[in-house]
C-alpha cells in the first residue's frame, strides 16, 4: 500500500512537472510573440534612419560637405518632396478616394451581379458571404491588428527612426560593445554589410514604387478610368508589400472597371497583372542587380510566417527581414563552410 501511495505520488510531481514546462513554454511563446512586435516596430524605425542616412551618402558624395549638413539636407528634401505632392496632388487623391470609397457599395454589388453569371462566380460569392464572409473578415482584422493601434505604432516607428538617424553610432558602438572581443570585427562587419543591403533595398522598392504608379497612372487614363490618380498612387504605395500588395491593389480598379462593362474590369485586370509582371521580372532585377538576390519563394513564405505571428507589420516588413537574415546567414556560416573547405596552400 505504502509502496503503491508513492508510486502515485511520484506520478502527481511528474504531471505537475509536465504541466509547469508546458505552462512555462506557453507564457514564452506569447512573451516572445509580443517582443516580435516591439522588434519589428525597431526594425521599422532602422529602415526610417536606414532611408535618410541613404541620401546623406547621395549628398555627401556630390557636395563633399560635412556629414551633419548632408543629413540635414537630405531630411529637409524629403520633407519638401512629401510636402510637395500632398500640395499639388493631395486635394485631388483625397477627393478622388472620398469618391471612391462612397461608390465601394454600389461596385460591390455590381461585382455580386457579374459573379452570379458564372458557375465560378457563384462559388466565390459563397465562399465570401454569410458565415463565411465573417471570417473572412475576422482573419482580414487579425492579420492587420497591431500592438499600440496604428497611429501609436506609427508614433513609436517615427522617432525611433529619428533617434537612430540622430545618432546611429551611439547605437551601432553600443551593440558592438556587447560582443566578445573576437566577434568585434566580424559584427561591425556584418552591421555595414546589412546597412549596404538595406540601402541597396530600399532604393529598389521606392524606384519600383514610382514605376508603378506611372505606369498605372498612365494605363488608366488610356483605358478611360475615373480616379486614375488615386489608384495610380495606392497602387505604388502597395508595391512595397511584395505579392499581396498589388493584388490588393489591383481590386478597387477591378470593381471600379467593372462598373463600367465586363471586359473593362477584365482589361483592368490583365493590365496591373502585366504591369506587375514587367516589374518583377524586368525592373526589379536591373534594380537589385548590384544587391543581394532573394528568392521569391522565400519571400511568400517568410511574409506568411511573420504575418501570421505578428500581422500586417510583419508582411510589410518580411522582404527587408529576409535580406538581413540571409546576410547574417551569409556572413556567419556559409562563408565559414566556405573557407574551411578551401584547400590548405
């Protein structure tokens, strides 16, 4: 009896073991789950410092002036720019998408009307209405909720990018700091190499952002689009979230063609699809031919990944995210097994 009480009481302490890691992993998990968020949010503010020390380099480079004046023009011409085309072009996209957003109900129903003509269309209407249609919409809300709502993340993202453009040294010597003396030079290295990558990047996608809406701009205007601007506009701005953003740009200029006849929409729909194409294969690589190539699989695969963990801040920021992973692979393993096969001279 006493024998089978501490084989019982053996097995209590083990369950409760057991439950204690569970418990423990659990509580890790969502600790590191909202750490995510807070180090995406970093990442955000270092690609905001990443952009202006960009154009202090384009500065310094054609006046030799000191690195302070060069910062701070380069800040002040983004400023202008931005003020520019909200001055010039800012009433007009904003009536433009107060017109559009009026008319989503009635392309809504339009698109409805032109889907139930097909057996195809009819399965999609089933898949977005009812039950269905509310999780959709549940799953569209998750993936776009953030930490601190969008405005606080937006917040926190702007001047932490400010202080990293401040004084990026006191940040970059601070986390050089930290490793052991040997690693020293191999992560000031691995800093500057992700700091050429994600220059490289980013004037990538603002290049490929503008071609996009000009191009878009102008394929509306042939095919005789109303609020052509502002869904030139969405259109490159949704270019930097590769794969899912042009398609979700390319939607409001289906249903909006669609109001106007069927082929319409369909030719609509075939242009952005075409001018995405040009852009991927065309204009992306002439772009990225002197930076780092990242496979496209990889791509859809890390934005489905992050975005699941942390949401819409994820997809945004999976490219750029991939790029310094694959460097920090680079740097610190394949090129060890790189030079550990080399043969002894």
């Amino acid at each position: 009896m006493t024998e089978e009480k501490k084989d019982l009481n053996l097995f209590a302490k083990k369950v409760w073991i057991t439950a204690g890691i569970i418990a423990l992993l659990v509580i890790l998990i969502f600790i590191l789950k909202a750490a995510f968020n807070v180090l995406l949010m970093i990442f955000a503010g270092s690609l905001i410092s990443v952009f202006f020390h960009g154009l202090a380099d384009l500065v310094e480079r054609n006046t030799n002036w000191k690195r302070s004046w060069s910062m701070a023009v380069g800040v002040l011409f983004t400023f202008v720019v931005i003020g520019s085309m909200f001055y010039l072009m800012g009433a007009k996209i904003s009536q433009q998408a107060s017109e559009m957003s009026k008319e989503i109900p009635g392309l809504v129903d339009t698109a409805e009307s032109k889907l139930k003509e097909s057996s195809i269309g009819r399965k999609i209407l089933y898949y977005v209405s009812g039950n269905n249609s509310q999780k959709l919409m549940n799953s569209f809300q998750q993936i776009f909720r953030t930490s601190f709502g969008v405005v606080g993340d937006l917040y926190i993202i702007f001047f932490i990018g400010l202080f990293f453009t401040v004084r990026p040294s006191m940040y970059k010597d601070g986390f050089v700091k930290l490793m052991p003396i040997a690693a020293k030079p191999g992560a000031v290295r691995v800093l500057n190499r992700i700091s050429g990558t994600l220059k490289g990047w980013l004037k990538g996608a603002l290049l490929a952002m503008l071609i996009i809406a000009i191009f878009t701009f102008i394929g509306l205007k042939i095919v005789g689009m109303p609020m052509a601007l502002a869904l030139a506009v969405m259109a490159g701005f949704l270019n930097f979230i590769p794969n899912f953003g042009p398609l979700i740009a390319m939607i409001p200029a289906v249903l909006l063609g669609l109001t106007i006849d069927t082929n319409t929409g369909l030719i609509i729909a075939l242009m952005y699809v075409g001018i995405q194409a040009m852009e991927s294969n065309v204009v992306t690589p002439m772009i990225q031919n002197a930076i780092i190539k990242i496979p496209p699989a990889m791509i859809i695969i890390s934005q489905v990944l992050i975005g699941t963990l942390t949401g819409g801040l994820g997809i945004i920021l999976a490219t750029p995210l991939l790029a310094v992973v694959i460097v920090i692979i680079d740097e610190l393993y394949v090129k060890n097994q790189a030079d550990a096969i080399q043969p002894a001279k």
